[in-house]
C-alpha cells in the first residue's frame, strides 16, 4: 500500500479574503490548490482532502436572511451541508480534469462528525459566523432565534455577529466508508467545513447541530481513520512562526511534539488560526502519525519533500 496523506485546505485556497465569492473566482483557486495535490498524487500517494467553508457559509447566510420572506430560511447546519456539495463539486471537477489520463476516480463524502451535546462550548460559544448587524437586527434575531450575538467591531455601524460552539470533534460517523473508498484508490473530499457537527441525542440517534467544528481539528481525526502517514495542512503562510508578528519573527523548519508543545505554551500560535493547527499536528504525530507539515497551499508539492513548510515530527 502506498503513502497516504491527509490534505487539509485553508479558506483562502477557495475564497480569498478581498474575493467577493463568484463561482470563477472560486474555480480558479481551486484549480491552484488542485494542480498541486495533482502533483503529489501523480508521485504515489493515497490523498484524501478536507477543507474549509467559512467564506462559503458566511455568503449562503446572508441569502437566506434576505431571502426569508419568500423560502423559508435554513439553520446553519444545512448551510454546512450545502457547502460540501457545493466545494466538492469544484474540488471533484477539477481534479478530475487535471487526472483524467491516470484513471483517477474522485468523490466527495457528506460528511457528519459526532460532538458532544455536553462540550463546554455549547454553554459559552465563541465562533463568529454569518453577516454583521446593527444593534436592533442583533436584538431582533437574538428574540426570534435565541442566536447568541456579541459585539465584535467596536466603532462601526454593523458591528454585531452571532456566534456558535465550536465544539470537539469525537468521531468522524463516515469514517469507515471514507476509509473503504481510500483503500479502493479512490481520492475522498471529506468532512468539509469540519463536517457538519451531530449529536447522539436522548434515543441515540444523530442529530444535526448549529455549530462550527474547527477543520484542522476534525482534519486530524479523519486523518487517523483513514490511516494516513502524513498531514498536510495548508494556509495562507509559508510555515509556523516563533513570534509571529514581532520583529525578529522566524520560520520554523522542523519541531518535535515536546518543542511544539513548549511553543504553544510560550503563546507563539494565536488561538483560532495557528493554534488548532499546531495541536492537530501534535495529536497525529503523538497517534502515531509520521509526521505532519503546515505551509502554504504554492508549497504544498515541496513541503512534501521537505524543501518548505514547518514540519512537526515525534520527540
Ligand atoms: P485557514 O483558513 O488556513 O485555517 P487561519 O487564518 O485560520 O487560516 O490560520 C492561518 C493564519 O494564522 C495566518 O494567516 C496567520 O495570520 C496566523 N498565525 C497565528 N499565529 C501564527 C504563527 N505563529 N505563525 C504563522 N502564522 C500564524
Ligand atoms: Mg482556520
């Protein structure tokens, strides 16, 4: 069996910042992201990707706000739902056109990932999602919806948005099936968005949440179920930095877990962007992962060789 790699891709491989989201914008970063996994397929990997949907998720949000009084409006859970269909049609399109000539077959999983109703985020949530609002929109929606919605741009007239629990990622539901896919040859795209986060409610059956689960995060946890070797996490910086936007900031080529971990404690991986990345590489070196790579999406192919990127290796 061949090497295999677990590719978790940034929001800026599909939407960049200053992007307003058109579907050829988002279609030529794909094919970026895409020419490159392209590559380290074409060199003898098994690949399975994953990706974000923050972008994606934000601009469905407002349309069925605006949209309200004429279909009804779905909960953020579908939203997460609809952007795996809708990233994985590109992401398979692309690839395919890139690998026809190989024969490559290329699917994209639904992917829900199991949390726990009683995570400590559901009582205290902190992820932003979705547009901004002016004070009575935000009083308004808190009413009718009960949305938790917090101030998070002072000195302006929009200045609130909702957040939600970004709860742990205990278990990916369609692990085995993504696995039997991978095993077959397949390359998966999987768990997008950080999959859409279910709970086992009181009969035990699954039941969708409105919550955002961190990509890196259950990035890392389909990585051990498919058995991957590698973790590719791409970003929108070339490698890791020890302080990170000071002065004497610096690259980091290679850490062990124990340098990681002394790094993190130091406060050199903010929360939120680098931090989950930089644990997701601990937890898959520690579950025996033989190692895991951050850098940038144009370095992909020669991280993998080692030539970029921070790599985290056990020790
Ligand atoms: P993604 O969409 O790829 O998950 P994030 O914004 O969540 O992107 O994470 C990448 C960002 O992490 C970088 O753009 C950078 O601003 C930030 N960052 C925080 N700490 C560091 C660090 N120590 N080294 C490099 N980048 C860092
Ligand atoms: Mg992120």
């Amino acid at each position: 069996m061949g090497k295999r790699v677990m590719i978790a891709l940034g929001g800026n491989a599909i939407k960049q910042p200053e992007e307003s989201g058109t579907l050829e914008e988002q279609m030529r970063n794909v094919a970026t992201a895409c020419g490159q996994i392209a590559e380290i397929a074409r060199r003898g990997y098994d690949i399975v990707i994953t990706h974000g949907n923050g972008p994606q998720v934000g601009n469905l949000a407002i349309q069925q706000e605006n949209a309200q009084d004429i279909v009804p409006p779905q909960p953020l859970v579908v939203l997460g739902a609809m952007t795996q269909g809708q990233i994985g049609y590109m992401m398979q399109q692309n690839l395919r056109n890139l690998l026809s000539d190989d024969g490559w077959e290329v699917v994209t999983a639904v992917t829900q990932v199991l949390v726990d109703s009683n995570d400590p985020d559901f009582a205290d949530p902190h992820k932003p999602v979705g547009p901004f609002y002016a004070e009575e929109e935000a009083e308004r929606l808190r009413s009718e919806k009960g949305w938790t919605i917090v101030k998070v741009r002072p000195n302006s007239d929009r200045q609130w948005r909702r957040v939600v629990p970004s709860p742990i990622p205990l278990g990916i539901i369609e692990g085995r099936a993504i696995r039997k896919m991978v095993d077959s040859g397949m390359i998966v795209i999987a768990s997008g968005g950080g999959g859409i986060p279910v709970i086992s409610n009181e009969d035990g059956k699954l039941e969708g949440v409105d919550a955002v689960i961190d990509k890196d995060r259950a990035g890392e946890v389909l990585a051990e179920d498919v058995g991957a070797n590698v973790l590719l996490i791409l970003t929108d910086v070339d490698s890791a930095k020890l302080d990170y936007g000071k002065p004497d900031e610096r690259p980091i080529e290679r850490m062990t877990i124990s340098e990681a971990r002394r790094f993190s404690d130091e406060g050199h991986f903010l929360p939120g962007s680098m931090g989950p990345k930089v644990e997701a590489c601990i937890k898959f070196v520690e579950q025996g992962g033989e190692r895991a790579i951050i850098t940038s999406l144009e370095m992909a192919a020669d991280a993998m060789e080692g030539r970029a990127g921070t790599t985290v290796v056990s020790g």
